[in-house]
C-alpha cells in the first residue's frame, strides 16, 4: 500500500490502529497545565512556488498557518520553533526576508534547526495555552456550523498563479473555543475539513453553499482548494459568526446549492485532490 493510495487520513488511521501514535486526531496536541503544540510544514513545489510569492510573504504564512492550529485550539501562542532546510546557494538576504516573515505575526522565533536541502521547506513549531480546547469531536445535533469569515481567497490566488495572504483567527478562536462543541480550522477544503468534524464527532453535517462566505474573486469551485485557515465550528451559539450549515443525526456530510446536492473535492497531502465529497 502507497501513501498516494491511502492518503493522509488513511496514514493517520493506521498509525493510531498500529499504536505507533495517539491523539492526533485534533488541530494540536494538548499537554498538562494547558500546553497546546502543533507542528505544519511548507514545502517549496508542494505548498508554494518562490516565483509566485516573496520570502517575506512566504515566512508570515509558514508562521500563521501554525498560529491557525492554535486559533482552532482556542490557544494564546507563545513561541515557535522553526526548522529551515535550503539550498546552498540561498541569498542570506531571502532568509532573513523569510524570518522577518515569521516575526510579523508577534509571536517570537525562539529556536529550531537548519540543514541543507535540494528545495526550500520550512517547518514550524507552534506553541500555546488554552484553558479548553474544544477539539473535533464534539459536535451534537443541533449545532449550528459556522465560519469566521470569507472562503476561496487561495484557490482563486491559485488560478491566477498567486498566493493570498492568509487570515490569523486567534482572538476568534479564543471567543468560539468558550462555546464550541468542536473547532477546526479550513485548511484542506470545506467539504474535507466539515467531514473530519462529522466523522470524529459521529454526527452528520448539512452545508449550505449558498450561505457560505466567498472572498473576493472566488467561486465556489475555489472551497475545494483549501488553505483558507479560516475557523469552522460546530456551536449552540453562533456569536457574531456567519452560519452556513448544521449538525444532525447520521453520518458524513450533505452539500447544497440553490437546494440542490452537490461534491466539493479536497486536497489530501499524498494524493493530490481527494475523491469528491458529496
């Protein structure tokens, strides 16, 4: 069996059915005394292409697609630990660029490694507090689902050979993770990351597309690109937060537009796009 074959979601449910790994089915790992930890990672050809974005620009979402862990955690960050790999012949300049990147979000770089690569990545380590942390299981009938904000803005970069600067949800998460049953944050797809909340949490979930929030430029084809890392929260309680869905009794995930069913694909880390989520 080839990881292309069985996926992201089918590596992690072998690991955990082996023994060889344990609670990782949430955004971050959380430790005593409220330590929440997540690790992510950039790889130049897989998640970004230096000519279609700056080292600066490139260092603020290596930092901040981290942060979102911690967001959907409802996590205050404290520090990262940041791990680069490069090319010989990298510029210092466009290093510093990358870390100047990192620091914009304020949270501080306080150590990590460095090695030589045949491509740039970056791998960070970010690390919070949460006095709870609402997880991806815990969604009841009845919650309403809702979104922190508009979706899109990186699959509609992504047609127009770009990257869009991703959003940094920490105050929200930290208001929703006060009420939510369970938290994620959109970083795979809507239909992707919905259904890892319904599947954890044993429950169904409806989405209205038509209620779905769409940045600038995006249709609703760009939802099944991902890297929105906006937060997505199954709640009895909406707060101030757009509501674009429901959880119910039953299984997986319903798609609707105009009233009629429809598929959004996702991205999966070894297989490209995953199978269409219906």
């Amino acid at each position: 069996m080839r990881l292309s074959e069985l996926g992201e979601r089918g590596l992690l449910g072998e690991l955990e059915r082996r023994a060889l790994a344990r609670g990782i089915e949430h955004d971050a790992a959380q430790l005593a005394g409220g330590l929440v930890v997540t690790q992510d990672a950039l790889v130049e050809g897989v998640h970004f292409h230096l000519a279609w974005t700056t080292h600066r620009e490139l260092g603020y979402k290596a930092a901040v697609v981290n942060l979102s862990d911690l967001a959907a955690s409802g996590a205050a960050p404290e520090a990262l630990l940041v791990t680069l790999g490069a090319p010989g012949e990298t510029e210092l300049d466009d290093v510093l660029e990358l870390y100047a990147g990192m620091n914009e979000p304020g949270v501080p770089v306080v150590g990590g490694d460095t090695t030589r690569a045949e491509r740039l990545y970056l791998s960070v380590t970010a690390l919070g507090r949460s006095d709870r942390v609402p997880g991806r299981d815990g969604a009841h009938p009845g919650d309403l689902l809702i979104v922190t904000g508009p979706l899109g803005a990186a699959g509609a970069a992504f047609r127009a050979q770009g990257h869009a600067r991703p959003p940094l949800r920490l105050e929200e998460g930290r208001r929703l993770a006060r009420v939510a049953h369970a938290m994620i944050d959109v970083s795979d797809g809507l239909a992707v990351d919905a259904g890892r909340l319904a599947e954890r949490s044993g429950c169904g979930i409806a989405i209205d597309l038509d209620r779905v929030p769409l940045a600038q430029g995006a249709t609703v084809d760009d939802l099944g690109f991902g890297e929105d890392y906006e937060l997505l929260a199954a709640t009895p309680d909406p707060l101030d937060f757009p509501v674009i869905g429901r959880c119910e009794q039953g299984q997986g995930i319903e798609i609707r537009l105009e009233g009629e069913p429809v598929t959004l694909s996702g991205w999966d880390h070894f297989g490209g796009r995953e199978s269409d989520l219906r």
